[in-house]
C-alpha cells in the first residue's frame, strides 16, 4: 500500500525531518521553498503542488465588515432598545459587521451578542467615527445631538430615526443618513450595505455671536 506525503513547512528552517518511509512513494511541497528545503535535508524531489484556494465572493458590493458607531446614553429614550434591533436585521440579513457603543450606561444591554462592543466613553472618538461606515444614534427625540454632527462633519454618514431637529440640522435620508422607524420595521439593511455616495456636510451658522 503506497501513500503519498504533503509537506508543508520550510523543514530546513525548523530543524524538523519530516516522515520516511518506503510505504511514502510520492512527496508533495506546497510551495517551492518547501519542496527545495526538503530537498535539502533529505535529497529527496518532491512535486510541486500549490494548495487550492478561492477567495470568498462578496455580493452585491458588500463590504467584508460593516463598521458602526455609537457613543451615547443607553436608556430606553436614547435608543438602546433600538440598537439591538438594528443587530438583529443585520444578524437576520447574514451581514458581518460589528457594532462598537461607547457608552458607561450598559446594564440594560445585552452581553449575548458577539457582534456589538461596548467601550468606555471618551470625549475624543473623532478617529473612530471617521473610519467607521455609520454613526447610530436611534433617540426618541433629540434637541441637537452633537456625535450625529460631528459624524457629518468628518464625512460619515449616519442611521437615525425621525426626529424632527434632524432636518433642521440639514440630516437628509439617502444623502448623507438612513433615517428609519421608530418602530425599526423596515430597515433598509440593502440599501446600508450598499453605503452613500461621498458627500459634503455645512453645519447651521450658529449665532452665539449676537447672544454674547
């Protein structure tokens, strides 16, 4: 009974003497340096054979993993409930994605899930916002909501729900956000994925100045 033998490693670079035996009446290398350091340690010629391999398609333009971002309060009226519903469309729809919260309010999140992160909250994320491919924020209100402006500012578009001072502030679906339901029926997971052309962000002029 013949068998044959993949060798896999730069032997000669191990010190490691692969198996012989006159049962092994074929050597198979993986890669050209595995094939001569055997070769080398043993006089033996094995056969190149690069080991098969075939990259994952991605569909549909989908990025590898969806990077999103929170930084806020937890509570109920801030959206954390809401949160965990947009994991679950993303868990539903098969996306890889991770959601990174930073927030020191986490008790009522769940721990069960291995797709959402919870960091320590820090006054400077502006780095991680600007690598990220959203910033959420899923309040039942909000009266100006600095993290949605500051996302704008540096480029990122944003998933919020529909309140009102969005649009003021110049929030605009299929633009520059994804607004959803407050209810988080309908989730446009595709459209997310498929992400937002670039786009340039002018905050309201503030008038501070005639205040002061």
């Amino acid at each position: 009974c013949s068998s044959d033998l993949v060798l896999h490693g730069d032997y000669k670079k191990m010190g490691i003497v692969p198996e012989r035996s006159p049962k092994i009446t074929r050597y198979i290398g993986v890669s050209k340096r595995a094939c001569e350091s055997f070769y080398e340690l043993t006089g033996i010629k094995a056969d190149l054979v690069y080991n098969p391999f075939e990259a994952e398609k991605i569909e549909g333009g989908e990025k590898k993993i969806l990077r999103l971002i929170s930084a806020t309060r937890l509570s109920s009226e801030k959206g954390g409930g809401r949160i965990v519903s947009l994991c679950n469309a993303l868990d539903k729809a098969g996306v890889s994605y991770e959601m990174h919260v930073y927030s020191n309010d986490v008790r009522r999140m769940p721990r069960n899930m291995p797709h959402i992160f919870y960091h320590e909250p820090t006054l400077d994320i502006e780095r991680e916002i600007a690598s990220a491919d959203y910033l959420v924020q899923l309040s039942d209100t909000e009266g100006y909501c600095y993290s949605v402006i500051e996302s704008l500012m540096v480029g990122t578009p944003v998933i919020v729900t529909d309140c009102p001072v969005y649009r003021e502030l110049g929030v605009i679906d299929g633009e520059n956000a994804f607004v959803v339901d407050f209810d988080m029926n309908n989730v446009p997971v595709k459209k997310i994925l498929k992400g937002l052309p670039k786009f340039r962000y002018e905050p309201v002029e503030d008038c501070w100045d005639r205040i002061l």
